[in-house]
C-alpha cells in the first residue's frame, strides 16, 4: 500500500472540504486568493503568550500563530475558514493544507458536528497530529505530550553543530536520532506509515515555513525561536515564504528527508518521487 503526506492527512480527515461548514471543492481558487499579510502587519510584532483560560497544543506553528493572533489568540473555537486565512496570513500555507488539518482536528473535537474545535483537542495521542519520536515533545508514554520538552529538543538540535543554517540532511539525522531514542526508551512506542510520515512531515513543516520551500535551507536562529518560544520571528529578519506551502510542497519535502535517513522504512509505507 503507498501512503503519502496527503493519504495520510486524509486518512485522519475523513470530511470532505465541501462538508466543512460549505467550502467549495476547488482549492486551486483558494489558492491564487489568498497570500501573507502585509510586511508591516502589526501582528507579526505583536506577541502575547497564552495566559489564563487559553489552550494550546502539540504543533509551535499553530501556537505562534495563536500568540502573534493570526488565529484566536484563546486557541479555543476553530473553524475551517478562520484558520484557511490565519495560516495563509501568518505563515503563507496552502489552504489544501489547512483544509487537511483543520478537518482532522473537527474530528478531534468532542463536539465534531459542532464546526469548530479547540488547539488542546489536537493533544490525542496518535490522532491527529501529535505523535512519538516527537523533536520537541515528550512521547505521550513518558510524560506530557503537548508542552515543549528541552531534553528532546536539545538533542535533536545538537546535530545543528554550530551551523547557522540547517538543511534536509541535518534535520533528517536529527529525526533519526529522536526515532532511534524513543525507540529505545519507550515500551509503548508506536510508530507505523502514519507515524513517519506525520514526523517527518513535522521537520519539512518547518524547513519550509522558516526558510526555502524548494531548498529547505532555514536559519538556525528563526527555527530555534519558532520552538523555544512559539513566536515567529520577524524581528530576527524572518518573513514568510513568497510561495505558498501546499500538500504537494512538504510530500516532496518528506521524501527528500527519507532519503537522507538511515530510518527503516515503516512496512506499508512505500517513498515515491
């Protein structure tokens, strides 16, 4: 069976994007309407963490987003059409992108007919996004999966070695290493075709968003400022992607790090150009 970083969002979105609250079918319309805010968007500066009341979840792009207010800053009651222009505001993303997403988390919700959905209800584990072998997160066998977790990150990010820029070869030995720990340290460890995919899928994520889409080259300092404090950094000289970043975009992105990882591949999934 071949999976791909589209079959495995839909597998865990099972809406189509014409049920979700009426949106049409033809995304490509979608996209050539939408694009980031202007350079001068007083939100890109505007960081609050969450405080009282506000939930977040297992994803530092969603949550910078929340707290820069490109999306609710509360993270509570997301809708499909709220975040198709809050993710493509903030960080430049595909609406088939957010579409995927965004229907997995209105499967998340206790109240999945109800429309929307809240950032904390993305913590399930295994469903839909958060997942072992996390680079920044705790598997959820060894403690709490949704916060940011040092120990993880530190070790993912010692393969940067003092480089200001990081690539796919880096990230990828990196993602190996957080695969070959929570292997070894979790009993429950639990890590299929839909598990690789959603982890690898999170690194080109974040190649993209911060930095090259087509390369991948990202700046050390705008990546660890993404995780360390869920803010996007534009002060440090960050602005988002010209290009938008779409399903087809992080596949070939995915199979670019598979291919520089010593990972075996999980059986059932199959890496296509």
């Amino acid at each position: 069976m071949r999976f791909t970083f589209a079959s495995v969002l839909a597998s865990t979105s099972v809406v189509s994007a014409q049920s979700l609250l009426g949106l049409p079918l033809d995304i490509a319309s979608l996209l050539s309407s939408l694009k980031p805010a202007a350079s001068n968007d007083p939100r890109f500066t505007d960081f609050h963490p969450p405080g009282t009341g506000d939930v977040r979840s297992p994803c530092p792009g969603l949550n910078a987003l929340a707290n820069h207010g490109f999306i609710y800053h509360s993270g509570k009651n997301m809708t499909i059409p709220h975040l198709i222009q809050g993710l493509a505001e903030g960080l430049n993303m595909g609406a088939d992108f957010t579409v995927a997403i965004g229907g997995a988390g209105l499967l998340s919700s206790p109240f999945p007919l109800g429309g929307s959905f809240d950032l904390d209800d993305l913590n399930m584990h295994n469903f839909p996004i958060e997942h072992d072998a996390s680079i920044s997160r705790q598997d959820a066998a060894l403690g709490n999966d949704q916060p940011f977790y040092d120990p993880n990150w530190q070790q993912y990010i010692s393969f940067f070695n003092g480089k200001t820029t990081t690539d796919v070869p880096t990230a990828s030995k990196g993602k190996f290493a957080r695969y070959s720990d929570s292997l070894t340290k979790n009993p429950e460890f639990t890590y299929g075709p839909r598990e690789a995919v959603l982890s690898y899928g999170e690194n080109a994520l974040y190649l993209q968003t911060m930095g090259d889409p087509v390369s991948g080259q990202a700046k050390v300092e705008y990546v660890r400022t993404l995780f360390e404090e869920e803010r996007l950094p534009y002060n440090e000289g960050w602005r988002p992607s010209t290009a938008p970043i779409t399903l087809v975009s992080l596949g070939a992105m995915i199979v670019e790090l598979f291919g520089a990882s010593p990972e075996p591949v999980p059986e059932g999934l199959r890496i296509t150009t």
